[in-house]
C-alpha cells in the first residue's frame, strides 16, 4: 500500500434494490461480504462478489451457491458494480424507445427493450406524438419519478386517462416516442418541481411529478400559468400588500410527490391537467419552488423531532436517503453533491434468480479502494 | 571542397521551449459575477440564516372619528438558509520533477488549480440555479417545439415578469450617442446564455437585438456580454447549462437565467474562498520525496428573492454549432 491510496469499508442492510454508497473517492476496486447469504448457503445467493475498474463499468465476479447448495463462480454483465461522480446536473442516459403509454392514472409505459431502470429513478420523454394532432406530447419534457412494475413496464405520476389524452402505440404512431433517465436528479436540494395535480380545501394538497423532496415547515412558493388553472396561488400578485410575495408552508408531507400547504383554496379556479394537445409548443409547466424555512430556531417541529436532522432526499415512497452532508436546518438548501460506487441489483449470467445486492434485510460489509500503483 | 550541414553537424540539443505557454482554453465564468457576496463570521455555525422583512398593510382605510386605532398589525419574516460546503483538490508531484523539469511546474500547475477552483465556483452556482430556480418555457418561437426557440416576446415577457415582480436590474442604460450604427441600451437585467444561442441572437438583429459592439460605448459592457434585447443584457458562455435532446420534440433545451440584482447570494466563511496549499516534499513520507500543491475553499449559495430569477428555458433556431 502505498502512500496516498484511499480505503474504505461499510455496512448497509440491502433492500434488494441497487444501493448508493458515497465515498471521498471514486474508487477503482470494489468486493463485498453478504453476510447473510454467506451464514445461510441457499440456492441463487450471492455471499461474495468483486469489482475492478478494469473490468469495465456495470460487471462484477461473483462466488454463487447452486442448487446444490455448493460455491461456483459466475459474473454480473450488466447492473452490476459501477462508480459514479455526481458533481453536474443535466446528465442523461442513452435515449430509450417508447411502445406504449396508456390512457391512465397512473400512465403506464411500455419500453422496446428492458429500460434498466428502477423505482425512483427520473425519466424525461420526446416525441409522444399519436398522429399530427394527437398523442401526449403535453407531458413531454416533463421529469417524471417512475415506479418500476416490470422488466419493460413502468408507471408515471400523471393522469393521462383525460378527453385530450390520446394513447401513444409505436405501431401506429407517426413519430417514435423516447425516454431519457435524468443521472443526478437531486444534486442541490430542496429545488423547484412540476405540479401534477391541485386539491383545493381548507389546505391545499399539491401532486409532483417527481420527488419534491420539501420537509414540514418549508417555505414554498407557487407558480401555476393561468392555463392551469389554480393561478390564486401564485406568489404575485398580492391584492392586499403591494408587491410583497405570498408564500406558503409545508404543513405535511404525505409522500414523496405529494406536500400540502397552509393555504385555504376553497373557491379557487381547479387545477387542469387535461392540456391540449395542439397547445404544448411553447407552454410553460405549473411549479413549486423552494423559498427558505419556517424560523425554527431549532424549535422541534413536532414531538420528538430532531433539532437539526440531517438533510436527506426522498427518492421514492416515504423512504428517506440521507446526503453526505452533516446535521443541517430543516429545510435549508443543501449541496448533495457526491461521488463513490453502487452495487446494482443485476442477475448472474448463469442464474437469472440471483441479484447481486443481495434481498431485503440482507446485510452487507463492502470494501473500496482507489490504488496509488496500477501495474500493466 | 566540402561543405558543413546539419545532415552531418546538427545541433546537439534538437529541442528548446518556446517562451509562452500556449493558452488553455477556458470558458468564461458568468454565474459569479451575478451574485450578491456575502461573508459568515467564523465560529459562526454551519449555516448562513438570510432573513428578509415582509412588507406591511398599507393602512389605506380612513381612521374616522371614533377615537378606536386600528388592530396592531404584526411584523413577519421570511428566512433563507443557505449550508456551508467544503470542495478541494490538488495534485501530488515527485522531486524529481521539480528538479527536472525546465518549464516550472509548480507555477502553472498553480495557475490550473486556481483557475478549476474558480470553474467549480461558477459550476456548482449554475447548476444550483438550474435545480432551484421556477422556469418559462419560451413560446415566441417558430420551431413548433416546447420550449420553442427564443424570440425577442420572450425577452420582453421575462423582463416583464421581473419587472412587475419588482426585481431591481443590474446595469443602468446606455444613452444614445451620434454614432453610425449605434443605439441606446435600456437598464438592463442579465441573461446568462449559452455561446451557441449566438446564432440565434443575431438572427434576431433589426427586431430588437442589439449587438454589443452597436452600444454607443463599450465602456460598461462585460468581457461575456453578447448583446442586448430590450431590458435584457446577454452574457453567453460556452458553459452555459444545456439539457441535450430533452425537450418535447427531442431537441436541446438551453437554460437562459436572466436574473436581477440580490437574486443570488454567494457566501464563504471567514474568507475561506481560495487557499492555495502548497507542502515541501519535506512534509511526505521518510524520504521526503514528494510535494502536494492543492486548492481548497468553502461556498454557499441561496436564491435569495426568488421572485427576481426566472430560467427562461429555449431551444435553438439555428443548426447546431460545428464541431
């Protein structure tokens, strides 16, 4: 070992799902210990399993226990151990063809071949164009959050089951519709968000299309085109203090695309989501930006709460994924700027049952390098 | 008789340096230059707590005769935090080099990390903006797109909106001078644009867009600045944020921020901004062999008045830009 390597190691406990671990380094060697599927030898487990940059991104080495049960070796091709280094936004994956997408709420999309994606990733479509003047091209450009249902299905936060929406079929369609997934969605947050939805009451309960990632007692403000409908919520103008902007607080947080506000709508124009067809070339989308916190002082927001929390984001569900920042302000403006590995949930060639990360609950001890010497 | 060439006397040493390093190409840096610059104290926490008084009720209601004052109204606040953050990097460089070396290492490697130091300032700024600040899709444009590309409605609608959001600009106008080819430049808010609008923006010539080297004077115009359309001043940079083929017809969406004065604030601790670390070789190891030059500094930034920043979202008119 020379002087100025890097090491590190960790635990986590899987959920089956592809784990982000954030390092100080991109490393360039990467192996893991499933301590469960080591202490519990079953068919399809993965009690072992290497990574070395040179191998490519996305591969692994695995040991694997057959239906014996008994050690063989095998590899991951895809979906496999990767690095990444999370320090720009506007990145995206390679443009994938779109088959379907229902007339539904939620949509569900159909992709040409398997989409690799997984729950809470972001995607962005292009081209959802039926004929000339129909299809869905009034939610193209939009980043959504999806909810992974099946190897080339997924589903999408918008109500597309609406007397403008046309379904989109590839074998019929004039254009060829596509999809890109957004690589770093949630670099600085909390950010600005597109609204999907308006339920208007005694508080107002907003849908986003993506992970809004507000906390209770953020400070928002609300910019809806009249178009949309719901435009008394709008920040400006204010009929009672000139110029002065009207802002709201998160007074809950249901879900990760959901958050309501101390707003009292009732009797404000509805929300509309059912938009043209003919009039998506130049509209503008219905947001909700991040203004600044609710004075806490370091009050507890509720019973219990942390003084400072650490900052974390809400890719999906009600899950929450802390940053690499230290205790923050409820609801500051974080940088979540990152870089290490993931560990993907790809299958064995030999065994398509197996998953690399291992299944939920199983526990995990990693280790990562970034050598000084690489011999030839 | 025979005669001396360098085919059998060449020179010894086939090679010299030349005097001048050739230049790194390095975009200009926009997104600094629009930001309020604030200073935390040290051992002054993690964070820097803005706070911002909210307007009172004009009493626009006639007291009357009763004798009775009217309720007490009570004053609000509006608080933005922005949390400190740490970058660095550096490189690590052998004795012999130092030693070796004829053209002085350490002294451009110096000038590089200053140089990536303050491109990360400028980055991290830019993609915050693109992360927290609310967008218009520009639809004045003919390219049947969303967003379209821009046409100078879209100009005159996003100044419009900062206008009336009261958001204060930037530069005041330039008066018109009897000078062939020149006119007057309008108080401005800055546009940070993109270097391959350029050709959209010249398209737009004789229907509101002004070049900068039609200003009457040159003397206020910024080393960046492209031109001017109506109450918008344009600085373009090739590192302007660009998301490729997202918009709704595939094509590249280009984030334009057009932002007025206090939008932005920038914030470093204790002057932190900007150490250059440099450690002998005595410092490394029991031989002593290797030197560490390196930069580090700490930055913050928030979107202090929302309501002056819009990201004005375009696509491009024009073909794309050669490679």
């Amino acid at each position: 070992m020379t002087e100025y390597s890097k090491m590190a190691k960790g635990r986590f406990t899987s959920t089956g799902q592809a784990q982000v671990v954030n390092l100080p380094f991109i490393p360039d060697y990467v192996e893991f210990i499933n301590y469960t599927a080591s202490a519990t030898p079953a068919n399809h487990g993965i009690p072992r399993a290497f990574w070395d940059a040179n191998m490519g991104q996305g591969i692994a080495v695995v040991d694997l226990f057959n239906a014996t049960p008994v050690l063989i070796t095998d590899d991951v091709t895809s979906y496999g151990i990767s690095t990444f280094a999370a320090g720009q936004l506007l990145q995206f994956g390679a443009a994938q063809a779109v088959t379907t997408v229902t007339k539904a709420d939620p949509a569900v999309v159909t992709s040409t071949s398997a989409h690799g994606l997984k729950s809470g990733d972001v995607v962005i479509f292009s081209n959802l164009i039926q004929t000339a003047t129909t299809g869905m091209q009034q939610i193209a450009g939009i980043p959504f959050t999806v909810t992974v249902t099946g190897a080339t299905t997924f589903t999408i936060p918008w109500n597309t089951n609406q007397s403008n929406f046309t379904a989109y079929d590839t074998a019929t369609a004039t254009q060829d519709a596509t999809f890109v997934k957004v690589l770093y969605p949630y670099l600085y947050e909390p950010g600005q968000s597109i609204i999907s939805n308006i339920v208007t009451g005694a508080t107002t309960a907003i849908g986003t299309t993506d992970a809004h990632n507000f906390v209770v007692g953020q400070e928002v403000a609300i910019r809806v085109p009249t178009i949309w409908g719901t435009h008394q919520l709008n920040s400006l103008p204010n009929t009672t203090i000139p110029g002065s902007p009207i802002y709201a607080y998160v007074i809950s947080v249901p879900d990760y695309h959901t958050f309501v506000i101390n707003v009292d709508s009732t009797g404000y124009t509805a929300f509309n989501s059912n938009q043209t067809f003919a009039g998506y070339i130049g509209r503008s989308f219905a947001q909700a930006v991040a203004v600044g916190d609710v004075n806490t002082g370091g009050v507890q927001i509720s019973s219990g709460s942390q003084l400072y929390p650490p900052p974390y984001i809400v890719p999906i569900g009600t899950t929450r994924v802390n940053t690499i920042n230290g205790p923050a302000i409820q609801g500051a403006f974080f940088n979540n700027t990152s870089q290490g590995f993931i560990i993907g949930a790809g299958t064995a060639v030999g065994d398509a049952t197996s998953v690399l990360v291992g299944a939920a609950d199983d526990v995990i001890y990693w280790r990562a390098f970034l050598h000084d010497i690489q011999g030839p | 008789m025979s005669i001396t060439t360098t085919g059998n006397l060449g020179p010894m040493i086939l090679q010299s340096l030349a005097p001048a390093m050739l230049y790194v190409p390095t975009p200009t840096m926009n997104y600094i230059l629009v930001t309020d610059k604030v200073s935390m104290p040290a051992n002054g926490g993690t964070t820097c707590r803005f706070m911002r008084p909210r307007a009172l009720v004009p009493p626009t209601i006639q007291l009357g005769n009763s004798g009775i004052d009217p309720p007490a109204q009570v004053p609000q606040r509006d608080i933005i935090d922005a949390q400190m953050a740490f970058f660095g990097t550096g490189c690590i460089i052998n004795e012999q080099v130092i030693l070796q070396d004829q053209e002085g290492v350490l002294a451009w490697v110096s000038e590089r990390l200053a140089v990536a130091m303050r491109q990360a300032e400028d980055l991290i700024l830019r993609d915050y903006i693109v992360s927290a600040a609310s967008q218009i899709n520009a639809g004045g444009g003919a390219n049947g797109d969303n967003p379209t590309n821009l046409a100078v409605s879209d100009f005159s609608l996003v100044a419009t909106t900062l206008d009336t959001n009261n958001a204060y600009k930037f530069m005041s106008g330039i008066e018109g001078m009897d000078r062939f080819g020149t006119g007057p430049v309008r108080s401005a808010y800055f546009m940070l644009s993109s270097t391959e609008l350029q050709t959209d923006f010249d398209g737009l010539t004789g229907s509101g867009f002004l070049s900068q080297w039609n200003y009457p004077t040159n003397a206020t115009a910024l080393p960046a600045e492209y031109g001017s359309v109506f109450n918008i001043r344009i600085l373009c940079s090739s590192e302007a944020p660009v998301a490729r083929g997202v918009s709704a017809n595939g094509n590249d969406v280009y984030y334009n921020t057009v932002v007025g004065k206090q939008a932005i604030t920038h914030i470093n601790q204790d002057g932190y901004s900007m150490n250059l670390i440099y450690r002998d070789p005595y410092y490394s190891g029991m031989l002593a062999q290797n030197a560490t030059i390196a930069v580090k500094f700490a930055q913050a930034q928030a979107i202090t008045q929302d309501t002056a920043i819009r990201n004005l979202l375009a696509t491009r008119l024009s073909s794309v830009p050669g490679p």
